[in-house]
C-alpha cells in the first residue's frame, strides 16, 4: 500500500482539477474520443489539453507531444496509453508538474502474479515522483459539481445532486448512473476506483466526507483493499451524519475453513463484513437499485428522530402490502399514540379505521386535506421518524394536468418537521415530469415502489440509530503471560490454564494418567463424572470416542479410562497427555463463544446458541475486538434464540450481565493473545442462571 499519505486535502487537486491532460489522446482509440467528448459537452474544452506522441491532430484539434511541451500547469494527466507506456508516461507528466495520475490500463493486479508485480512496480514508480494514481485498469471520475468528467463513461447526467458514487467496477458503474437519475438520487461525484493500486475506496470515502455538497455515499465493493483507511473514513462519515450506503458483490465460502475450531464454520468474509458494516454504522443493500434508492433518499432526509415509519396511503391494499414487506425486512410500524389516535379520529370519516398504516381512503379523493391533516398529525407521534404517504406520482407527459394533482398538493401543503416521502406503489422512474409536479406541488422526496420505499426508510431509521452518538465504557483487556510455544494446537488443559489465568470460570477438572487416579479423583467428588481424553491433537473429541458422561462407580470409572484412553490410540500420532475427570453438570442452556482471526480485519468474537450443535442450528452473531460488556450483550441480544435467556421450561433465567461480561473477558482474553493467535474457542459455555462455566476449551496458533 502507497507510503504517501492520501489525505482529502491532497486529493481536492485530483478530484477538483482545474485543467486535464488526455494522454494517448487518438482518434483510433474509443476510450479517447468519449473522453474528450464529455469534456466537450460539459464546456471544458478549453481546459484540456491533448497529448499524441506523434503531434498529430487528434479529435479536430492540435495535439502536443509530450506533457512537458503544454506550457500550463495541468492538475490532472488521464493516461490512456498501453501498460507498456504507462511508467515513461507517469514520467513525462510528472516532469511536467503533474502530480496527479489518472491510468486506464489493464493487466496490472487482476492479472495474477506478473500483474502483481507490474502493479508493485508502478505504484513505487509513483511514488517516487510524488504522485497519487487513481485506477489502475478503471474508468476515470467524473465531478458533477463542477462539471468536470475525467471519464470515458457516456451519458453522464449534467444535474448535479447530493450523492457521491464509488464504485470498483467501471463497467457496472454506467449502469448505476443511469439508475441514480431514474431513482432521484443524482450524483455529486462518480469515482470509478479499478484496482485501487493506490487510492482506495476508504480514501476517496474520506474526501466525500469532507464535501459540502455530498449527503450520502454509495459504493459497490468487490474487496476491502484497505480496511483501516476505509474504517476510519466510515466512522468519520458516521460522525459528519452521512449516511455511507454499501453493496458489497463477492459473498463467498467460509474464510476461516482452516480454523481448527467450531468457531471457523462461523466466521466467513460475508458474515465478517456483515458484523463490521454494523459496527461502522455502514448499511448494507444487496442490490444496484436498493443502493441508488437508499442513498439517495438518505441525502434527503438525513437521520431520522426515531426507528418507527408513519404509513399515510390512498389504498387499504397498499397498506397490506406494507406491513408485509415491513415484517421481511425488520422495519417498525409502530401503534400509535392515545393523542395521535385521537387527532386522527377527528380528520378520518366515521368508516375509516384509525391505526398506522393508515389508510385514508376514497374521502381523501374528494377531500384532499384529509392528506394534509393526517400527515402532519402522524409526523407529531414521538414514535414515527418519516412518514410514507402512498400515492401515484406523474412520470410520463400526458398532454393534461395530472389528475391526482390536488392530492399531491395538499400532500406537499403538509407542515411537518419529520421527512414526508412519497411512495408511488409501483417501480417507476422519477422523470423530468414527475420533478416538475414534485416541485410545484412542494414534495421534496419520492421513492418508486413499496418494497424499495419499505427498504430505505428501515435502513436509514438503522442508521440513524446505530450511529447516534451514544456512551460506552471501554474494553477492559487484560494482562496476560502465557508460558509454552506458541504453535500448532494446545490441548484442553493448557487452553483451560489460560482461561482460568485470566479469571473466566472454569468447570473443576483433574487430569489423571492412569485408571487408579481416575477412580480416586472420581470418589473424592462423590458425584457422576465426565471423563475426555486431553490431547493437542485430537480437539473434536467426541467424534473419535474420547468423551464418557455421567460416569458413577469404580468399575464404570475404570472401564471410562480404558475406552477413552484407547480411542485416543487409535488417531495417528496422536500426542495423550492424559484424561480429564470432571463434575457431571446438569443440562442448561449450552452457548459457543469463539475468536478466528481474519486476515483483513483481526480477531473476530463469535457467539452462538448451540454448543455441539452450533453448526445445525447456525444462530450466530459476530464482532470485532476489543468488545466492551455492553457490546457482548448486545451481541447476545441480537440471537434469534435470545428469548432462552429468559428461561424456558422451568430453566433459571439467565444473568445476561454476567454472561455478557463472560463473553467480553474471553473476547478480550484472545485480543491481548495477540497477532500470532489462530482461534480460541470455548464450547460450551454453560450457562444456568447466575452460574457459567467454561466445560471445554481449545487454542490454536498461526503457523
């Protein structure tokens, strides 16, 4: 990764240019001629300059040979030359002034082990020239508030709006400009971002954070190249209220497959993104139009006072159709209040039902201001953060009025300090017709679809929530000092030393060697048994025999130890240190709590219901590390199964404070284990009301 540091400050030069090179300008090449076409078309014209090597006139207009023969300062050089060409080029312009490098080619790092190398070699080469390179292998960007494209990408819109759009594919990214116009969502800025030799998506992230016309930030994500920058960038969109929406491609097998643990069939890349999008305050949307939708709607919006969507609508149906689609996806329809009801009783005709949605039927048609008392009265319902108002919406020239028009109107009349978004019901396009009836009718903010409506207003109400600013106390990580050699796996009793080291409960065990010390450790505790085989190479005990439970007597103690001891014998070159005698413990609630570490973001905590049957039920929830109690139980909040903490069946409910302080001390245990730490696992937990103990531990190191 690039040793110069990319700060918003430096990249303004490249991202607001005042004068643009076209380097390879040809009239051969397509990638040319669209370039300079949008240059045209925006009126830039005078402020570019082209470069052929043979002088020759390209595009209708002069050329020159080289950047050095320009005789201006130029802000930014778009390299549209072979990979062969690009470092004499990067050369040129940077002799020439230029400190900011554009490069179209391919065949860099998407192209396996040489491209990696070529990649390497281009970015030191930038570096020591004290340039910045956006792409390789991209399409450019284009600054739609100054009206500056520096892209081959056609079509571009030249309404400027409040949306900036990152995109790692530059094929895909012509695609999402013409949704973003369809969805109303326009653009401040399209930065296509290619192989991110250099500029990453967490970089140009950062610069839009600090842009005054940018209100929210969509970017489609095949990778995280640089997960602290981009991090560190989302916290601070958090902090400046831009809401950062993410369609993240590439969902892939589980990362972690070589884990030893259970813990590794947890935590995948996806589910890893997914726990750190959280985390950051980033929503995630797994679809081109979800993304453009969201967006661009959060940019009008902004955060939301409160989780619950207010439903105002024309059709008793669309309402249905609503609550439906609140229910898939999680979004709060929440009842109203005693004062909220009954204003809405006083404005809806005695056979209207009062309730959120809510329906204001056919008197609306006839008596428009039905729309404009029942808006404004739901918006004042502490509980409601926007208010959806359900109606058809003009997106087609018809040669007449509209004939819902007095409806929108009296829509649009409504006085309300909560957004008001109109929902057409069905996915049409927000044409240069509707933005007209929009804007004579006073309505700031429309969303095609009741699905897509249903969608942005749960995700943004998420991330007005998720990124309120809000008090927690730190992690508490603690000291550790583990004594043995940090390889491979360490069996259970030297994973259960380093846990009862750092103060998390352990169940009382005793490892025994032989049957006599066995039958002796199982007198002395006058109770039914467990007894495992203890090996670092054998951590799935049960799968091979080497687990017996509720073990009572001398003779079955002994027989235990003789069939546990030999099923260890029959895996291969497997080390037996002994077995464990433990206390038999009643059934109760059986939790996973584990770390992996993953390669891009460090140690991540899993927890999971389950016990051995983790993978079957797969109730699972993630985070990074450190983690503080109040996140461990928000995390054991966030289970499907959660309500077994409760206490079910004339089980003990749970000490959920207790537990979550469990699960950050063993969270936290792993984080001070350091970077050469693979997993640690603890499985299961047991927990019986106030009382949880650790019944089987593993660790393994990173080779």
């Amino acid at each position: 990764m690039s040793r110069t540091p990319i700060t918003p400050d430096r990249l303004r030069s490249l991202f607001r240019p005042q004068t643009v090179a076209l380097v390879g300008a040809s009239d051969k090449s397509g990638f040319s001629a669209s370039a300079y076409r949008n240059l045209v078309e925006f009126g830039y014209s005078a402020n570019t300059f082209l470069v052929n090597r043979r002088g020759v006139e390209v595009h209708g207009r002069p050329s020159v040979r080289s950047c050095k023969d320009i005789g201006e300062d130029v802000d930014v050089a778009f390299l549209m030359v072979p990979q062969a060409a690009t470092l004499d080029a990067m050369t040129e312009a940077a002799e020439a002034g230029i400190s900011n490098a554009v490069i179209l080619s391919s065949g860099y790092g998407e192209a396996g082990l040489s491209g990696r190398a070529a990649e390497a070699v281009l970015v030191q080469h930038a570096e020591d020239l004290g340039m910045v390179l956006l792409g390789p292998n991209h399409l450019g960007f284009a600054n739609l508030i100054d009206q500056v494209p520096v892209t081959p990408i056609p079509n571009l819109p030249r309404v400027a709006g409040h949306v900036g759009l990152l995109s790692q594919s530059g094929a895909s990214a012509s695609a999402m400009v013409d949704f973003a116009h369809q969805a109303d969502a326009d653009l401040s800025y399209l930065v296509t971002l290619g192989n991110e030799a250099m500029i990453t998506a967490g970089h140009a992230l950062d610069f839009l954070v600090d842009d005054d016309h940018t209100k929210a930030i969509a970017i489609f994500l095949e990778t995280v190249r640089d997960p602290v920058v981009f991090a560190e960038a989302a916290r601070r969109a958090a902090v400046a209220s831009k809401p950062v929406v993410v369609l993240k491609a590439g969902s892939s097998e589980l990362s972690a497959r070589t884990a030893a643990a259970h813990t590794g069939a947890l935590v995948g890349d996806d589910r890893t993104i997914d726990a750190v999008f959280r985390e950051l305050g980033v929503i995630r949307v797994d679809s081109i139009e979800d993304m453009m939708i969201v967006a661009g709607t959060a940019a009008r919006t902004g955060r939301l006072r409160a989780p619950g969507i207010g439903v105002v609508s024309i059709s008793g149906g669309a309402c249905d159709i609503v609550a439906d689609r609140a229910q898939d996806v999680g979004a709060t329809l929440p009842a109203l209040s005693k004062d909220t009801e009954t204003a809405l009783q006083r404005i809806m005709p005695d056979y209207g039902t009062v309730q959120n949605p809510l329906d204001v039927t056919g008197a609306a048609v006839f008596d428009p201001s039905i729309f404009t008392r029942a808006i404004e009265a739901m918006s004042a319902d502490a509980s409601i953060g926007a208010v959806a108002v359900i109606t058809g919406l003009p997106w087609e020239d018809t040669n007449g009025p509209y004939a819902g028009g007095h409806m929108l109107e009296a829509i649009g009349a409504a006085q309300s300090d909560t957004p008001v978004v109109v929902v057409n019901q069905v996915m049409q396009p927000i044409t240069d017709i509707t933005r007209t009836v929009m804007t004579k009718t006073g309505i700031s903010t429309a969303v095609g679809g009741l699905r897509q409506a249903v969608v942005a207003l749960q995700r943004i109400a998420w991330w007005s929530q998720a990124t309120a600013a809000k008090e927690e106390e730190p992690a508490a990580i603690p000291k550790v000092d583990v004594r043995g050699e940090r390889v491979g796996s360490w069996s259970e009793a030297a994973a259960r030393a380093v846990l009862a080291d750092a103060g998390i409960p352990v169940v009382p065990s005793h490892l025994v060697t032989s049957a006599d010390e066995a039958v002796e450790v199982a007198r002395e505790l006058a109770a039914p048994v467990a007894i495992k085989i203890v090996s670092p190479d054998i951590l799935h005990k049960t799968d091979i025999g080497g687990v017996r439970l509720s073990i009572l007597g001398d003779n079955d103690v002994a027989e235990a130890f003789a069939a546990v001891s030999n099923a260890a014998r029959e895996v291969p070159d497997a080390a037996i240190e002994g077995v464990f005698i433990s206390p038999m413990r009643s059934a109760a609630t059986e939790l996973l709590v584990g770390v992996v570490r993953d390669p891009q973001w460090g140690p991540i905590l899993a927890v999971a219901i389950g016990g051995i049957f983790v993978e079957v039920l797969a109730d699972s929830a993630l985070a990074t590390l450190p983690i503080s109690v109040d996140r461990a139980r928000a995390l054991l909040s966030s289970l499907r199964g959660s309500a077994i903490f409760d206490g079910v069946r004339g089980a003990a409910p749970a000490d959920l404070d207790a537990l979550a302080a469990v699960v950050a001390d063993i969270g936290n245990l792993a984080y001070a284990l350091g970077d050469d730490l693979e997993s640690l696992e603890v499985n299961p937990l047991r927990v019986d009301g106030d009382t949880i103990e650790a019944l089987d531990a593993v660790i393994t190191w990173r080779a």
